[in-house]
C-alpha cells in the first residue's frame, strides 16, 4: 500500500502540471485530451499531511475537494519548509 507522503507527492506533482498549463491554449498529452469526469459525489474530501522528516524539512497538507457541480476535483496545496533556491516557487 502506498505511504500518505507517496501519494501526497503525487498530488502534488498532478496539481502542479495542471496549474502550469495555459488558460488560453489548452496542452494535451499525445493520448488527447483527459475525459472530463462528472457525476462525483459533492462535498467529498481528501487531505494528504506531509510531515518534516531526517531527508527534508518540507511540510504541508494536499487538499483534494468534489465541486459543488459535481464535475472534476478542486485542489488546494500548502506546503511550508521549500528550499529558497532550486524553485519556481511562489509565496
């Protein structure tokens, strides 16, 4: 079974590909595009925590939230202890 920190940092990675995408042109992979998924249950949450370990020093929460329409995933990341080079990291 996969740790809470693996799949964290696999929302994460998601979340970020997803946000660096352009508004205006829409990327796809050579597959096309992802089928939009609609018909989720509304209201339903999941939150991964990441803690500090011996190896990094990064910690957090990966929120991942049904819209109130019922089509796609929200996220929401917060993630504090990011190195101060190496980024593009934003505050």
């Amino acid at each position: 079974m996969l740790s809470s920190m693996k799949i964290a940092a696999a929302i994460a990675a998601l979340a970020t590909a997803v946000v660096a995408q352009s508004d205006t042109t829409p990327v796809t992979g050579k597959n096309g595009d992802a089928t939009i998924q609609s018909h989720n249950p509304a209201g339903v949450a999941y939150i991964a925590s990441l803690t500090p370990t011996s190896k990094s020093n990064i910690s957090g929460n990966v929120l991942a939230l049904t819209s109130s329409d019922m089509v796609g995933v929200n996220f929401q990341i917060a993630l504090t202890g990011l190195p101060s080079e190496g980024g593009p990291f934003r505050k």
